[in-house]
C-alpha cells in the first residue's frame, strides 16, 4: 500500500474504523487493535496494545490478540477489509461450537484465516507452533479443530492491498454514510454471544 493500511480512506473512513464499528456492532464485548499507530488508533475507539511479535508476521498479532482478549471467542480482522460489516461478523460467531476452534470463512474457495472467529483457548496450540517458526496465518487454522464456512456476503471478506485496489473498490461502491467513533451499535448483540473484537494491522 506504500502507507498504513489502518488509516487508508474508503468512502471517508479510516480502514481501521469500518473494521471497529464492524466488531462494534456485531456486539464485541472489547475493542483491541494489535500493533500499529498506538495513541492514532485509540483515538478511534480501540485499546491500542503493542505486539508481542511485531514484524514476525500475522500469526504472532493473533497470539497477542488472545493473550489480550477477555471473551472465549475472538473475532479477528484485519485492517485492510473496506467491506467488512457486522453481519458477518455474527454469521462466523453463529457457526462456533464446544468441539471447533476457529470459524474461517471461505472467498472463491479459499480460507480466510485474516478475518475468522478463534477460540481464545487455541493459544496453547498455536504458540508452539509460532515457536517453531511458523508465521502464517492459513498454517494456524490447519494446526487446530477449523471449521470453514461459505457466508452471505462474500465481498466483506475481499481485501486490498494498492492503492489502485482501494481506488477501483472506491469507484465501484455504493456511497454510505460514515459513523463516527463510539457510536451506538445497530442493534442489539447476536444471541450466539458477545465475543471480543481484535484488529490486526500492519504497514504495507
């Protein structure tokens, strides 16, 4: 992206502000933002805590995301999904179950472990394997018990990462109307549960 992606602009919004009010309204019981610009991004309505790992890969910012987290279930975005919206959010949350540990959608066939549900209990699993040098965050979903799902709306899944993606998605999209920062969620949290709400970011 040649800058950071949690503060690109779509459709006059910060990326990383279309992902809180995503979290926010599918009911999140907290808001967490995993690296990045710490003091810019609380001001957006996250608890802004540093990685553990930074610049070891995606799999390291979702170990700190569930050290941090409260909730069983944690709901992970990353910061570079200009669609992402709640109901999404609560169709994974909709699918969790005692014997499964991550709920990963599924775009054009292929998982997407970057906006996914984790069970906060699949530390222990993962953190081993991020000892042994593993970094990726498709590796995680086959290390523990994945369930992939189809969703709705498979264009909240899609992610960009130029400027040229963000500029056709721009052009492409239908206008709506921005909500500032802490304000109220849209309706109540899904029955399924509250989980917490994490967003990983980076610089690209």
């Amino acid at each position: 992206m040649g800058r950071d992606k949690a503060f690109a602009s779509f459709q006059g919004r910060p990326l990383a502000e279309i992902a809180r009010a995503a979290l926010a309204e599918a009911g999140a019981v907290e808001l967490l933002s995993i690296g990045g610009d710490e003091p810019r991004l609380a001001l957006l309505g996250f608890r802004a805590i540093r990685d553990d790992d930074a610049g070891e890969g995606p799999l390291g910012g979702l170990l700190t995301a569930l050290r941090s987290a409260v909730g069983e279930w944690v709901a992970v975005l990353a910061c570079d999904l200009p669609r992402a919206d709640a109901a999404t959010v609560r169709e994974l949350l909709r699918h969790t179950r005692e014997d499964i540990d991550a709920v990963v959608p599924l775009l054009d066939g292929r998982p997407q472990p970057a906006h996914a549900v984790w069970r906060r209990e699949c530390l222990h699993s993962l953190e081993p394997l991020f000892d042994a040098g593993e970094r990726r965050l498709r590796a995680a979903a086959d290390h523990v018990r994945a369930r992939l799902v189809t969703v709705h709306d498979p264009t909240t899944l899609q992610d960009v990462d130029t400027p040229h993606d963000l500029h056709t998605l721009t052009l492409s999209a239908a206008p709506n109307p921005p909500q500032a920062p802490g304000a109220p969620a849209g309706g109540p949290p899904d029955p399924a549960g509250a989980a917490s709400g994490s967003v990983q970011l980076g610089v690209s």
